[in-house]
C-alpha cells in the first residue's frame, strides 16, 4: 500500500478498466505474481472444499448411524439383570439384643391377649357375675394342659373359678395360635396380675396343639378338664432368665 501511494502512478489499484486477473497473467515468471495464486509450501496449501464437504457428509452419516442404531450408546449394556448393590459393610440393624424368656413372652404374649381383653379384662379381674377373672384363677395357674384347651378350643358349662360359680360360654378364642403365640399368651396370663406360675415354653405349647389336635375341636368343659386333662404339659421347660434370640425365640449363649 505504502509503495502504491508513493508511486508516481495515481491511478487507484483497481481502475475499472484493468482485469487484475489478467494484468497479474501477464507478468508471468514475477515471483510476486506467482505467489498470489498458490502457496507451494509444503503443507501451507488450503484445503480443498470438496474435502470440507466429503468430511462434513461422513460426519453426519456417521453422527445418524450412532444415533439410530441406539446400540453404541444404548444404556441397556450398563444395566445389569438381577444386579443387587452389595450390602454397605457398616451394619445397618441394630444387633440383636438376646432377652430373657419370660420378658419376651410377656411382651409377645400381652399382644395375643388382646383377643381375650374385651371379657377378662385389662386387670385380669374379668367382670363380676359373666366373664371369670384370670388373676388368681386356678385354672391359669394350675394344670398347663387344661389352660391350653381352654384357650385352644373354649369352654362352656359350670366351671368355678376362684370360689365362684360361673356358667357362661366362652369360643375358642385361640383356636388360630401358633406353638409360639400360645406359649406367649399362656405365659403372660400365668405371670401377669399377681400370678406367679411357671413359663410355658414353645415345645410344651407345641404338644399342648397336638393334644387339642387329638382330642377333637369341641369346646371343652370343666368337668372333662377336671377328668382326663389335669396334668402338666410335656415339653422343654425354660427358666425365666433363659435368654432368647429376640427373633427366633432360640436360646443364645450368655456373652462372656
Ligand atoms: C367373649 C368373652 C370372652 C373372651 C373374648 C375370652 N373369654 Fe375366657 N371365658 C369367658 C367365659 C364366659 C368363661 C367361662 C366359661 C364357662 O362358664 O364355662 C371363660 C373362661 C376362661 C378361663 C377359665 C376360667 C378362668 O377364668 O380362669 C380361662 C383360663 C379363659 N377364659 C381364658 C381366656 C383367654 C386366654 C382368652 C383369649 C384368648 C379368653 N379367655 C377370651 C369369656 C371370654
């Protein structure tokens, strides 16, 4: 620019009536001219825009291959059948604490007799002159087999409980309980109100099922209990410190 305008020529640089194309043809073998058109250095040449294009249409076709196909970056291949996420190594549960035998029958067993509230009562007392009290009764206290079939299979007919005569009738209230809830229940009205007999244990409770099982599904009667049925459960007896997997109702060895 600075030689064109010092130059004695005043024209400007594209004067319409000159081509630049050909003005600069004809000075032919002028290095400047020559180096205007193509840059022979190797690797300084620019690139071709056929290439720009050709790269630009496998780019695409490629980017809609990948895309359509949805197997190159399908999320399927991350997700695992069955996978489980290993359990974290901290123990979440509280560890089980071992109770003793009668605690956990009390606990279990005062549950179960919410079947058996609404006549014996929250006491124990029952209600005077209709439903017989079970603190101090002697059939809660005494034989372990008579109590379950009571519980298991009902009573009805005259029965005197703790001096008085009573004549009512009462369902099979426990006809649906487990060794393990019998044994519960059974225990809790023997140790609850004052009462102070001895755990019924769930092999005891078990056989007292299979007892009931035998004998037939009738409801029972004081006279019949009193006759065939006034004896002691057989079974494993459990002392009352016995302690117990809180869960399986197993005893544990007492921690050193
Ligand atoms: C609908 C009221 C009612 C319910 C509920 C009931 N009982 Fe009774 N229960 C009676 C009556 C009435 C008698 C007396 C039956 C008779 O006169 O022969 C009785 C008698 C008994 C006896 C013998 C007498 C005594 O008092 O010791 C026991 C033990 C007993 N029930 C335990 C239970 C248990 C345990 C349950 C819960 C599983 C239960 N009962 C649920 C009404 C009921």
């Amino acid at each position: 620019m600075s030689d064109s305008s010092s130059s004695s020529d005043l024209r400007p640089d594209l004067d319409e009536s000159i081509n630049v194309q050909d003005a600069h043809g004809a000075l032919k073998g002028d290095p400047a001219a020559g180096r205007e058109k193509t840059v022979r250095e190797n690797g300084m040449e620019a690139v071709s825009l056929w290439l720009v294009l050709i790269s630009a249409i496998v780019v695409l076709a490629a980017g809609a291959v990948m895309g359509q196909g949805g197997s190159f970056f399908g999320y399927g291949e991350l997700i695992i059948d069955g996978y489980m996420r290993e359990p974290s190594p901290v123990p979440q549960e509280e560890p089980k604490v071992p109770i003793a035998a009668l605690a956990l029958f009390q606990k279990e067993g005062k549950k179960v007799y919410g079947t058996c509230v609404a006549c014996h009562q929250d006491s124990g007392l029952g209600q005077t002159g209709q439903f017989p009290p079970l603190a101090g009764s002697e059939w809660v206290l005494g034989s372990t087999e008579a109590l379950s079939l009571i519980i298991h299979n009902g009573v009805a007919g005259p029965i005197e409980v703790a001096g008085t005569q009573y004549n009512g009738n009462m369902s099979a209230f426990g006809a649906n309980l487990n060794a393990k809830e019998l044994a519960a229940l059974m225990t809790y009205i023997r140790t609850s109100w004052g009462n102070d007999a001895s755990i019924v244990s769930p092999s005891m409770a078990a056989n007292a099922l299979e007892i009931s099982k035998k004998r037939g599904g009738a409801q029972t009667s004081a006279e019949e209990l009193k006759k065939s049925h006034d004896k002691m459960l057989p079974g494993d007896i459990l002392a009352p410190d016995t302690l117990l997997d809180p869960e399986t109702w197993e005893p544990v060895a007492p921690e050193e």
